[in-house]
C-alpha cells in the first residue's frame, strides 16, 4: 500500500492549520483591542482593529500570483518560504502590538497574509492530484485543517490571556493589568506554536509523480466542438479521433453534432497527458467564472463579519469571557467537520444544491441573529455554531468546482482570480460595518449581511448543473 497520498493529505492538513490561525481573531480582538486602547491610544476601538482582520484578507487578493510563483520556484520552496513568513508575521507582533496599530495591522495582517499566498497554491492543488476522483471529499478533509485552528488556538489564547475567567467592563474593554501585561507574549506562544506544526508539515509533504511532468507538458486547453474542429475532420475519421481522445463510446457524428455548443466545450479529455486544461485568460472568458466570482463576494462577506464580530455582539448580553471563547472553539470544531461532510455531499450530489443548502442556511440565521438575547446564551450558541457550519462554502465548494470546471493545473490561479474580488474590497469593510453598526445598529448590519448571502442563492441558481451519479 502507497502511502504517500495520505501523508501528503495529512501534511496538507497541518499546514493548513496553521493558516487557520486568522480564524481566532473574533476570541483574540477584545484582548488585543484594549491592549492598544490602554497602551498605544486611548481612541482604539472594535471597528479600527478589524482593519487588521481585513487587511489580511485583501492582501489575499494576490493568492494569483501565489499561484504563478509556486510553479516558478515549485511547490515545495513555496512552503518553506510561506511557512517562515507566517511564523515571522505573528512572532514579530509581540512587538508591533506595542508600538502601534499600524504596525500590528502590518505584521499580523499584511505579512502573515503573505505567507498564507506562498502555501496556499500547493496545498490546495497537491491532495486532488492524488485524489482525483475525491476532489470535494479530499478538499475538505485539508480544509478542515483551517477551520480546526480555532478550537485549540482560542483555549490557548483565553486561558493564557485571561485565565481567572475577568470580565470586560461596561464599555466592552478590559482594563485588568493582568491581562493586559500577557497580550503581548500571546504572539510568542502562538509563533512558536505555529513554527513547529508547520515544520512537521514540511517533512511529511510528498508531491504526486506525475506533478513534474504535467508542469513540462503544455497546457491542452478544455476541446470546443466548434466549426473548426468539424471542418478538420469528416464522418468517420471525425468518429474516430472523438472516440480515441475523449474516451467516448462509439458515437455517431449526428449525436455528437447534437450535443449542445456549450456543453461539449466543457467534456473532459480523459487521457493521461489530456488533462482537462483551462488556462486563466480562458476561464475569464466563461460565465461560470463571473457566477463563481459574485458567488464568492456573497458568501466571503458574511464569513469576515462574523468571524470578527460574534464575541465582540455576544458580549453586549453575555457577560462571560470563557462562554463566548468556548463558543468559538466549538463553532471551530463544527465547521472542521462541516468542511468535510460539505466535500463528500458535493461529490455525490452537486455543487449547485450544495450551495443552495448553505447560502440558504447562512441568510436565515444571519436575519435572525438579533433575536438571540431573547433566548441567551443557549441560543447564542446555536445560532453562531450554525453559522460556522456554513462556511465551508468559499473554502470548500469554489475550489472544488474550480478544479472540475477548469481542471487543477491552472486551478491555484483561476481561484485566486475568483476571490480577488472578495479580497480587494476587503479594505472597504471596516469604514462600512461603523457606518451600519452606529447608525443602524446590530439589526441594520445583520440584515446588510444576509443580504449577500440570499444575493448568492440567485447566483448559485443560475450557475450549470453539475451533478454525478
């Protein structure tokens, strides 16, 4: 038994992990937000310290060219130099966080965003070159690894930070020196903590025999139909090139002149050398791309707002610091298995019901989470656990329907390419969530977000039909 693919997979899962370290920051922010508020300026608020959260998603927006430079210097140097980065970025914050806001917006946002750009490539791409067959399934079992994060980093955080259980004050700050004095040293124990998973990581990660020759080979673009093709070949030697290439059965040239323009563009080429090939100025070209795209915005929105917002609107009824952090941790845990199981439906049904399913789910409870002190902390819990079980979506869903819409060399990029929409208005956000969060308060801003999500649902309906028996 070879068993490469699954330490390669499992690999990919550590590493993945470790980029999921940003998913903490709904637990670390109230920490963070009053160490600068007490330490650096007193006018820091919840809504100047999402810049940091926000920051790192817009410099995500360059997960393009993460993907170019990975088949440059090759996968494996990509994550050495993007696993050096993101330990650098989050160690050196323990003294940034010091010095000013700017500074940990630059060390904890922009640089560690930087190297989640070198990692991503690889480790999205190497698991479904071994798993060809099990995109969805194999997918989410690396991107669980992401969500995962959460539910030990933020015990780590709450107990190393504040672990006699204080509460904020009335205004939402915590001004307990002993809380405030270990904030810093958190970014220590969280660098070294990151450092060695990722270390492990590197040692077991094993690329597919066949990566080095598909990056040698041409990329043989997904085959049209078209007039061109039909007019370069006639009845039987037509027959026969269709037969031979595609691994269709024996089909006569009326059936396959049947077939739909924009159908038989998208039939894989079943060879070995034939991969269904995509490149980027070509994806940009269909439809399925732009439906993606918007797709992507709809449900990325909500998932930044919530992962940054849920602790800080819990605590306007709940007033118990380690609740809301375990909360958090069990919403990590519930969308680590959720990414899985939402790679394995995928798989057997579709990505459009898949998608219908979630963002359906997402816009419910996002309308109704104003309701949530009425039945406090149980329903609290319910509903933020909800949402995290919704999330796989951007993580899981696109890159799966990339892969098989557009085939995996050129995936890396053709994602990056979707998401840089999502990412680049990222630095839009926090001016925006003040604006609704001061004028229309926690109701206004909810409804803004499932907004985007029942926006989605429409796209996700209008993209193809995708499903396999």
């Amino acid at each position: 038994m070879d068993i490469r693919p699954y330490l390669s997979v499992g690999s990919c899962f550590l590493i993945y992990s470790c980029l999921g370290t940003v998913l903490t920051f709904g637990n670390l922010t109230p920490y963070l937000t009053s160490y600068l508020r007490q330490r650096t300026d007193i006018n820091t608020t919840y809504e100047d310290t999402s810049w940091i959260f926000y920051a790192y998603y817009c410099s995500c927006s360059f997960l393009y060219f993460g993907g170019k430079i990975s088949h440059v210097i090759g996968r494996r140097w990509s994550i050495i130099i993007g696993s050096c980065t993101i330990s650098f970025g989050i160690t050196v914050t323990y003294w940034s966080i010091q010095h000013s806001l700017a500074a940990t917006v630059i060390s904890y946002g922009v640089v560690y965003s930087f190297g989640y750009i070198f990692c991503y490539a690889p480790v999205l791409v190497t698991p479904i070159e071994w798993f060809p067959n099990k995109k969805g399934l194999v997918t989410g079992v690396v991107a669980s690894g992401f969500a995962l994060c959460p539910f030990f980093m933020n015990i780590v955080q709450t107990f190393f930070v504040n672990p006699n259980n204080l509460q904020p004050a009335s205004d939402g700050f915590f001004y307990n020196p002993e809380i405030l004095e270990n904030v810093p040293y958190l970014f220590l124990v969280m660098g070294g903590v990151v450092a060695s998973v990722l270390l492990i990581g590197q040692l077991l990660y094993q690329e597919s025999p066949d990566v080095s020759n598909q990056e040698e080979q041409p990329c043989n673009e997904t085959i049209d139909m078209d007039e061109t093709l039909r007019k370069s070949c006639r009845g039987e030697e037509f027959n026969e090139l269709v037969t031979n290439e595609l691994g269709l059965a024996s089909t006569s040239l009326e059936e396959l002149s049947a077939i739909p323009k924009e159908d038989s563009a998208n039939i894989e080429l079943n060879t070995g050398e034939n991969e269904l090939c995509v490149p980027p100025k070509e994806a940009i070209k269909k439809k399925e791309f732009y439906l993606l795209s918007v797709t992507c915005i709809c449900s990325f929105v909500p998932f930044l707002f919530a992962n940054a917002f849920y602790k800080t609107y819990g605590q306007t009824f709940i007033q118990d610091d380690k609740f809301l952090s375990i909360t958090g941790s069990v919403g990590g845990v519930l969308h680590t298995v959720s990414r899985v199981l939402v790679g394995f439906i995928q798989d057997k049904i579709s990505y459009k019901l898949t998608s219908l399913l979630l963002l359906g789910m997402q816009t419910v409870l996002l309308f109704t989470l104003v309701v949530t002190p009425h039945g406090g902390k149980v329903m609290f819990f319910i509903w933020i656990c909800g949402l995290f079980i919704t999330f796989p979506f951007t993580f899981v869903c696109i890159p799966a329907i990339v892969a098989e819409v557009f085939g995996t060399k050129h995936a890396p990029e053709i994602y990056g390419l979707s998401f840089i929409s999502s990412t680049a208005s990222a630095f839009l956000w926090p001016m925006i969530l003040r604006y609704f969060i001061t004028s229309s308060g926690w109701f206004g801003t909810f409804c803004v977000m499932a907004t985007f999500s029942f926006t989605g649902v429409f796209m996700a309906i209008l993209f193809p039909e995708t499903h396999r028996a």
